[in-house]
C-alpha cells in the first residue's frame, strides 16, 4: 500500500490511490472499470480486505466473553478499533460508539429508543427536503404511532437549506434530523449553525453523515451536536457495519433498543439489568471482522488526511462541473450548488430526454459505473420535478481522467440515442 503524505498543500496521488483498490483493475465490457457510484458504496482498500481475511484466518472467535487467547486478541482488536473510531469523529469518549449495521439501524434505535421514550402527541420533529429516506420513514412510523408531527426545513432554488424560517420550523420542536451532505444534490449543510438554532430553540439534533464523513474532516464536539450516525461501506470499510454516535448522558437515560446477548448486565425471573455503554445498545454478537475492518479503513483514510481528502474533491467536483458543463451545455442538467465550497463530488444529472436507467446502461457497455434512479430520495425528487437522475459521484481514486470519459461517454450516448426510432 503507497499513500501520499498527508499535506493539504500536496495533491493526492490518485495512481497510487487507485493500486490500492483491488477492483478498480478490473475490466468491464472490454473497458477499465471507471467507478463513480462511491455515494451508494465506496470501494475497499487492500488494507481493508486484507484485514477481514487475517481475523477470520487468525483470531476468529467470539468478543467480551472468551478468556482464550485468540478471544482477548478479538476482543482487543473490536475495542481498538472503537478507540480508533471515536478519535476519528472527535467524540470525548469511546463508550459513546455504539456498533450498529449500518446508519439507518442508528437513526432507528434513535426512533425507537429516544423517540419513543420521550415523544407523545402534540410534539414535533424537523427535517428537511434533503433526507435519504432512512431519515425520513423512522419519524414517519414515530409520527403514526404517537401522533408526533413532522415539518419539512424547504430548499432554495440552488438546492441549499432555506433557513430563511428556522427559528419559526423549530418553535415547539423536540428533534432537528438533517443530513450532513446530501446524497443527490452534494449540498453541504451548515451544522454548526442547525445545531446551535436546535439548541436555542430547546431541541436536540441528529446529524446523518453518511455522505459526509467519508469526505471531509468530522468533528462532533466541533458539530455540538447530539446524535450523529454513519455507515462504513462508503468510506473504504465493510458493509454491515455503522456507528451510531451519541453523548453519554442521552444514551444513558434511553432504554434498550433489542434484548439479549451483550446487553445484559443481569437476569433473573423478574427482570434484566442492562449493561453500561455502548454494549448496552449491542445485543447479541457484533459484526466482529466488519468492526475490525472498519477500524482499518479508518487507518486508511487517517493515513491520507481528511483535509486531503476534502481538497481533492473540491478541485474534482470543480473540475468535473466546468468540463460537462461547458461540453455538453444545455443538453445537460446537473442539480445542486455550484459553488464547490458548498457541495461534495455527487453529481446528479439529466441528459437531454434519455431516460437515467437508460443512460446508464449504454455508460456501463463504456465501464463507467453510475447510479440511476430516486437514490432513496423520492420526496426531493418530487421538489426537483424529476421522477431519477443519472448520478456520478467522485471519491479519492478518482481524477480528472474518469471525468473525461464520463463526458466522453455521455456524448456517445446523446449520439446512440439520437439515431434511435421514436
């Protein structure tokens, strides 16, 4: 594995990024394998996949409960890579890293946990017009079942949040959810500024970072937020594996999300005592080599720097918003900001009248992989006046070249399509 140095003033040398990845060698149809679909999953190191091979070669056994040898050498190796975790996300202790599958299990156990615990009728949860639908239907079924109400934070015309009402949104909420970075149009929301407005008004806030993390530098004592939650697939690591983040004294004074197993403290006839944190919130046997391998991609992108990280994209998505703009002109829509400082590398576009299934399907015949379809957005969707877009998203093996053959690409396809029968 050869990474650059970690130097904000130094490009990331995409060559040796991409050397790392394994699949990315590959060929489809005949063609390299050009990746621009990281926002629904990111590709995984060689760091990472070696990882999951050396536990499950060396140390597969079960955590916290074996005194073997190869069961305290898991046991430490999960643990470490909590440790690990909550230095990357500037959370104050380890014990509030709460293993999950994936974020939309965190945003649930908030639901189910938090919300059901303290939300009765009468009171009301803000989210914006930007939610994945994971932070959209738990406070969907919250709001069926208690008669909770949701309001909806609108967009400006350029795809931003409209905070031109937030004090007046936030007046009697309990619950601001809002994402970080939005996987459909890139917009970079101000957390800082939604969190200290959530707390002004009386209200705790969940950030969703999936699409934010792996990109940019996180922080969630900078962030002062409440709850924050993320997935590992798109940020090098397994899938199946998430983090729900929350300050000690809210998890503390929620109840259990699932029973058995880890979470126990007691039992007896009459009752349990639940464990303390964060096993209290892992019933029965974690994802032992997806937490060890999430540990890793950490390592991984720790090793490149998140401000290099961050500064490759900025210059990516700028790049690539120029040159299919400028090649393609009015035959191309991209929706979101266009200003790079407010958006990550999420590219979701609508060419000419081809359908986004099929644009990406005469894109794969080139090896150039994109996502068709409502990315689990289909309220924003709606506001975009869209049923799906094409959307290319850029990551850190990623160059100008893949943009190249992206507009490339799109102009064959405006070539294939028109010579089509109506």
């Amino acid at each position: 594995m050869t990474l650059p140095v970690d130097s904000t003033d130094a490009p990331l040398d995409t060559a040796a990024i991409k050397a790392d990845f394994p699949l990315l060698n590959r060929q489809v149809n005949d063609h390299q394998i050009v990746y621009l679909d990281s926002a629904a999953t990111s590709q995984k190191p060689r760091l990472v996949i070696d990882t999951l091979d050396r536990y499950y070669e060396e140390i597969n056994a079960n955590v916290h409960r074996g005194a073997y040898h190869i069961a305290e050498l898991a046991t430490s190796a999960t643990e470490d890579a909590r440790a690990r975790i909550q230095r990357f996300i500037g959370a104050p202790s380890a014990s509030e890293v709460i293993f999950t599958k994936n974020a939309t299990e965190a945003i649930n156990l908030i639901a189910y946990s938090w919300g059901r615990a303290n939300l009765n009728e009468g009171d009301a949860i803000l989210i914006t017009a930007l939610e994945h639908h994971a932070n959209i239907v738990p406070w969907q079924q919250l709001a069926s079942e208690r008669g909770v109400e949701i309001r909806w934070l609108p967009l400006t015309d350029d795809g931003r949040l409209d905070l031109t009402d937030l004090d007046q949104m936030l007046d009697g909420v309990s619950l601001f959810a809002f994402s970080a970075a939005s996987n459909v149009l890139g917009t970079l929301t101000p957390v800082r500024q939604l969190a200290d407005a959530a707390h002004e008004a009386g209200a705790l806030c969940l950030v969703d970072a999936s699409q934010a993390l792996p990109h940019l530098p996180t922080d969630v004592t900078a962030w002062d937020c409440d709850f924050m939650a993320f997935t590992g697939h798109k940020m090098c690591g397994p899938t199946g594996i998430g983090v729900l983040w929350g300050r000690a004294e809210l998890l503390d004074a929620m109840p259990p999300f699932l029973g058995g197993g880890e979470m126990i403290l007691n039992v007896t006839r009459e009752g349990f005592i639940p464990n303390e944190l964060p096993w209290k919130f892992e019933a029965g046997t974690p994802p032992i080599a997806e937490i060890i391998g999430l540990g890793a991609a950490v390592s991984y992108l720790e090793a490149i720097g998140m401000e290099t990280v961050r500064a490759h994209e900025i210059a990516l998505t700028d790049y690539a918003l120029r040159t299919l703009n400028e090649r393609h002109g009015d035959d191309l829509v991209i929706h979101g900001p266009t200003d790079t400082d407010d958006r990550g590398g999420v590219l979701s576009i609508c060419y000419r009248d081809i359908h986004p299934h099929d644009l990406s399907q005469v894109l794969d015949q080139r090896g150039i992989c994109v996502r068709a379809g409502h990315h689990c957005a289909k309220p924003l969707m709606k506001l975009l006046g869209v049923g799906a877009t094409a959307r290319a998203s850029v990551y850190i093996y990623n160059d100008e070249s893949d943009v190249d053959l992206l507009s490339d690409a799109l102009a064959e396809a405006g070539e294939f399509f028109s010579h089509q029968p109506a």
